[in-house]
C-alpha cells in the first residue's frame, strides 16, 4: 500500500474507534455540597502505545512529512518519554523510519527505550548539556532528509492537533484542566475552548519560569485573551518526583475510581483537580473535565509493584 494511502487509512481508523470508546469517566467528589461535577477524559484508551495527547500532537506533523515526501522522523526524548514511545510506534504503523535523539548515555536502559528501538527507531545518545542545545543538535544532521519534530510535539502544528481534543468534551463543560509539560496541549485546548470556558493547567516542572512566553508563542493575540490560568504549586518536587504522598494518592485512585495515572503528569493534574476542590476553587455547579493525557512510560522506573495497576 502506498505510504500516503496508508497513513490516512490509519488515522480513519483510530479516529473511528475513538469514537466508540466511553471516554467520560465520571470520580467521585467527597466532602463537598457545590454540585460540582467532574469527569476525566479518557485519551489514555486511544490507543495502547500512540496514547492521550501524543497521537493529538503528532498528527499534523506526520501528514506533513508524508505530504513533503520525507520518511524519516526525528524528534527528542529522555529515557522514559511517553514521546519517544508513542513516536517509534506511530513511525512504525505509518512505515516511516524514525531517530530518537536521546538524553543521557547509551548505557541507560528503560522499558521504553526497549520498545522504541523494536519498533525500528534509531537511538541516538548525547549528553544533557548538549541535549539543551537542539539547534545545535540539528545543524550537526543537518545533512539528513529527516522531518524534526520538537520534544512533546511542541508547535503550532502540535498545538492545532491537540485542539481537536475539544470535540470530545461536552459544550457544556465550565472548567477543562490538564497538566502542562511543553504546553503544546494547553495551548491547543485555549486554542479551541468556548467563550464560557475556563483552561487551567497544571505545570509539572519546578521553575519554569518561561512556561508562559512558550505558551503564548503558540497563541495569536486574540486567543491570548481567552480566560485561562496556569498553576505552579502541584509539581512535587519538580518533573517525575514523586514522593510517598502522590504514590499513595495514586493507589487511592485506582482503588476508588479505577482510574490508572502516571508519576510525572496525570496524577499530579488530578491531585491538583481534587485539591482544588476541596479549596474552592471553582464556583458551585461547575462542570469539570480532567484530561487523562495517556502514557504511564514514567511508572516503569518504579520499583515493581510499587503501584496495583
């Protein structure tokens, strides 16, 4: 089959399942009388690997590679990123070739970086100081016909394909919240929210301070205007920690809601969400969709069976 016809004929059928999947999953609030109601977006059952936002993100970039008839992805990653899994696997369905540029040395070993290269990508290893620096990075392979895709799919491209996320969530929705890595989702959900919603994101990361200057790259001046909040406060120690308190808050979670989550983005969003709650946060009747953004890679670096799911 040719490239193009198959991977449109892909992105029909993941499209077409999605549909069919129960993506609301209703949790339960405690110790509350506002009527609040909260639903999570389960984009984690979209696909088993290409997971959440990932497959929202690469779309556009992947159409745009096959329409520039180039047939290597290359892209950026650390050891456990949902990005390089989902990526790999994409690449390998699509039958594209792909490059993982990775951070750290070769002699890393992780269940993801395992899976990426038995999908067929190529793993290149280099430093965290020069992993900081990825112009220089893809000046170095400049040489190479290959289709770069910034780390998390972050850019306008990956943003306009994490917009589409908002035709799964009900207009009547008052207050969507997802966790913030690169952005590039948070963007697309302002991107494509209604005068009567409310974005808010969760920032993982510890001090990062420029968070809101990426954010707004993504945005033209009018969609800068739309009412959204960043909060900084749920980060745990900054990305990937995770101390005993969110490990126990994420067996709750399952135990309760059956409702699987992952160290560095998904528990902390709900932990935040509930938190908020509690605090309230958000007006009584409120309407609230989390984002399960899919991807559990960071919980293999556990210890096993650390976590009942």
């Amino acid at each position: 089959m040719p490239i193009q016809t198959n991977i449109f004929a892909i992105i029909l059928m993941l499209r077409l399942s999605f549909i069919d999947i129960q993506i609301l999953h209703p949790i339960s609030i405690l110790n509350t009388t506002d009527s609040i109601l909260l639903n999570v977006l389960r984009l984690d059952k979209i696909n088993e690997v290409v997971s959440g936002n990932k497959w929202f993100k690469l779309q556009y970039y992947l159409q745009d590679a096959v329409k520039n008839n180039i047939n290597t992805i290359a892209t950026f990653g650390g050891a456990y990123s949902n990005h390089i899994a989902a990526t790999a696997f994409a690449c390998k369905e699509y039958n594209l070739k792909c490059v993982g540029i990775i951070r750290g040395d070769e002699s890393q070993t992780s269940h993801t970086l395992k899976f990426a290269k038995e999908c067929g990508m190529q793993l290149i290893f280099i430093s965290r100081e020069n992993f900081r620096n990825k112009d220089a990075v893809k000046e170095k392979y400049k040489t190479n016909n290959w289709y770069w895709i910034n780390e998390g799919g972050y850019g306008i491209m990956g943003s306009q394909g994490a917009a589409s996320i908002m035709q799964y969530i009900p207009q009547n929705t008052t207050h969507i919240i997802a966790a913030i890595g690169t952005g590039t989702t948070f963007a697309g959900l302002i991107k494509a929210a209604l005068p009567h919603q409310k974005i808010i994101g969760i920032n993982i990361l510890k001090g990062n301070t420029s968070i809101n200057n990426e954010i707004n790259n993504l945005l033209t001046e009018e969609e800068q205007q739309k009412s959204f909040e960043i909060i900084n406060q749920y980060h745990f120690g900054g990305y990937a920690k995770h101390p005993k308190e969110l490990i126990e808050f994420m067996k709750q979670l399952w135990i309760e809601n059956n409702l699987p989550t992952d160290i560095v983005y998904t528990s902390k969003m709900m932990f935040a969400t509930l938190d908020l709650i509690s605090k309230k946060y958000f007006p009584a009747e409120s309407k609230i969709v989390a984002i399960h953004s899919g991807g559990l890679q960071g919980n293999f670096s556990l210890p096993p069976n650390t976590l009942p799911f």
